[in-house]
C-alpha cells in the first residue's frame, strides 16, 4: 500500500440508498460533515452529484469561528454504490464503496489517496474518524423512519 493512501471500514445499521444519499444530499451532510468541533451550515454546502459536478462546503470552528473551505470535483456518481472525487486544493482523491450486508445494514469502504502529509498525522485521521462516528449517530436517528 503507497504510504499515502489510507483506508477505513465502517459498517453502519441503515439500509445502503439511505448511507448513499446522506453521502450527496446537502440537508443529510450539514448534520455530520467534519470532525467533532465543526458545524456545516447547510447554505454553505453545494452538491452537483454527477461525473464532472463540483462539491462544496465550509467548515466552521465551533470554538473561534475560523473557516476551512473545500471544493472537489465528482470524477464518479454511481448511486448507491459508489463515490468518487478529487480535492480541489490538495490533490487527493476520495473513492466511497457502499455494500449491502442485508436490507438494513451497509459497509462503507473509504479510500483516500496522494493524502497531503498534514492529513497523514494520526491526530488528523482521528479528526476525520470522529465524522464518521457523527455519520453513524446521524443514521441512528434517521435509519428508523426509513423502514
């Protein structure tokens, strides 16, 4: 594996369209998007889920205000299944497979690589490991009206 790729696994208890359109709809991401500490005002976040289509947000600090803006470009949208893009500002490209493990559980499958040195720093990869427990808890809360 390149030294600059990382990879997660999560399994989360929510059927897979419902995991995938949280992962391309604006009023599902402003609810977990970023690490523990951050808001992502909705009208902040724009998504054009397609192929070449551009995905925005800014994150804000919930302790100082400060912002941390950030753009991609879509370079695969094959719903429910996957998700690709390429980071604007850093290079690196983020591939999401969503699996099926029954009708109400979906295995996330996250590669990222050309991973910028910062992100590689084990304090980052638990920044981003907490959005993920956020995702989860998001889904908990959502997952039942989707029965």
């Amino acid at each position: 594996m390149n030294e600059n790729t990382l990879r997660f696994t999560r399994i989360f208890e929510a059927p897979r369209q419902l995991v995938f359109s949280c992962m391309v709809e604006p009023e599902h991401l402003t609810h977990f998007w970023g690490p523990t500490g951050v808001t992502t005002p909705l009208d902040t976040i724009t998504v054009d889920a397609r192929a070449g289509g551009a995905f925005t947000t800014v994150m804000v600090n919930d302790g100082d205000g400060s912002t941390y803006p950030t753009s991609a470009r879509y370079l695969e949208v094959n719903p429910p299944e996957r998700l690709s893009w390429i980071e604007d500002h850093s290079g690196m490209t983020v591939t999401i497979t969503f699996t099926e493990l029954g009708t109400r559980r979906t295995q996330v499958d996250i590669e990222q690589t050309n991973v910028p040195a910062p992100m590689l720093d084990p304090a980052a990869q638990a920044g981003f490991l907490t959005s993920l427990d956020r995702f989860e808890t998001y889904l908990a809360q959502h997952a039942g009206a989707h029965r």
